[in-house]
C-alpha cells in the first residue's frame, strides 16, 4: 500500500470567514456569483496572470470579479494556481509554504499541489511555515473566487516575506508551467490617504505596472515583492499588461477620508 495514501489530510481551517466575506457558503457562493455577474469581462486570450486585491468584499470584490471574470474560457484548463501574496501578520525571511496539505473555505477544500512544492525544495528562499500561513488572508480571499470560477484545480500557496524580486522571480520562473498554470498576485494599493491623494498615487502604481517597471515601494502595494517578481517574469516571457479596474475603499464600501486602494490586472501574451 502506498503509504501516502494512509497519511492524515492537514487542511489549513479558514480563518477570515465571516469577517472578510461570508462565513456561509450559500451567502458566500451568492456574493462572489453576484460580484461575477456584475463585472464586465475584458476582452483578450486568456491571461497567465492575474493581480488582484485582498481586502474584504465589501471593499474590493467588485475589483478583484473583474479580475476573475477573465478567466471564463479556461475553466477547464487551468488545473494549478500559484498565489503569492504579502504577510501580514508572521514575519518570515523569504518565502513560506504552509505546513498544511489543503485549504479550506466555507465553499470546500483546495488541495496544495505537493508535487509543485517538492519542486521548490532546494530554492534557499522557500521556508515551511504554518504560522505564516495560519492567519494571512490575503490568499484566502482569493480561494473562494477561484472555486467559484474553476474546476478542480490545485494551489501553491506562497506567503512573500522579507524577499527580493529576483527570489520571487525564481519562484514563479520554477512553476510558470503551461496554459494548466495561473499566476494570481493578491496586493492592495496604497492604505489610508486621503481620496483625491490615493487616486493620483494609484494610478502612477497601475502605470508602472502596465510598464513592467519592478520599481516598487510597499507604500504604493502591500505586495510590492510578489508583484515585481510577476514584473520582472513578464517582461522576459513577452507579456502585456492590461488594467481591469483601479479604485479604492471610497467608492466601493468606505469614507473618503482614509481610503485603500485596488487594482485588478491581467497579463496576456502578446
């Protein structure tokens, strides 16, 4: 008998269910389905990529459906998602895998691609981290979108600490796979400027981003390794980037006096 077969499922339990979107998975299955509906799919091939915003929906789901109506036509292609986004609660030095074999939402379980993991073993910037990964929300927000618009498919969850570029870069160069494999970068913009002031700073960041300038400061993304690591893969593979919707939390759930802002991208062959 395959002693793999017998081992105990470690699944990692949600941990902003019921905070950062519904904790009910009738609710939770009709918020995204509606956000969904709701957005306006860009037209283009499929995208490799994806930068998306992981702030509660309330906030940002209506910007990061926009991201994720994109991916409509490979529905049942795409069998792997690699989703990197910033810690924010564990600090690690490089770039943590969780200890856990799965992922589970209010919608179900997503199984981490342990084959995909092996792969990264002998990289000097992948730690394991459980702590890392126990409470950081800003991949599971994306869980429940992706199931939502998916088949089965499988996820490397990668939690981007004190990390380079070039480190992220590496990761991604290591998993970028074929049209079965999608990118999906979780990042806010800037965090509590005034309105006008977020808008003028959000869209000089989506500017440098469609430019595939890595040149990033965590102020402008919260993400800002991940998404220079995309950058920097995206320059060499011959990508574009395209913008989806930029907006903040002053015109989606929240005042204007203290706002943050989102930004979905898609990155297309050219």
């Amino acid at each position: 008998m395959n002693p793999s077969a017998t081992r105990t499922l470690r699944p990692r339990p949600p941990a902003v269910a019921g905070m950062f979107y519904p904790g009910d998975p009738a609710a939770l299955a009709r918020d995204v389905d509606e956000a969904l509906a709701g957005a306006h799919a860009a037209p283009g091939t499929p995208p490799k990529a994806l930068i998306v915003p992981h702030a509660g929906y309330v906030y940002s789901g209506p910007i990061a459906a926009s991201a994720y109506a994109t991916l409509e036509p490979v529905r049942n292609s795409v069998r792997r998602v690699v989703l990197l986004g910033p810690c924010h609660r564990v600090a690690v030095r490089g770039i943590a895998l969780p200890s856990a074999d799965a992922f589970d939402t209010p919608l179900g379980r997503v199984p981490v691609d342990r084959a995909a993991v092996a792969a990264l073993a002998d990289l000097p910037q992948i730690v394991t981290s459980g702590a890392a990964h126990a409470g950081e929300h800003s991949l599971e927000v994306q869980l429940p979108f992706l199931q939502r618009v998916l088949g089965e498919f499988s996820i490397v969850p990668l939690a981007v600490g004190d990390a380079t570029a070039g480190e992220a870069a590496e990761v991604l160069e290591r998993l970028w796979g074929g049209a079965e494999t999608l990118i999906v970068v979780s990042s806010d913009l800037s965090h509590y400027h005034r309105y006008e002031d977020a808008v003028r700073i959000d869209r000089a960041t989506a500017d440098a981003i469609l430019a595939l300038d890595p040149a990033l400061g965590h102020d402008q993304a919260c993400g800002a390794t991940p998404i220079a690591g995309l950058l920097t893969v995206a320059r060499r593979r011959g990508l574009a980037a395209q913008l989806l919707d930029l907006r903040n939390s002053g015109d989606t759930a929240g005042d204007r006096r203290r706002v943050v802002g989102y930004a979905a991208l898609a990155f297309r062959q050219r």
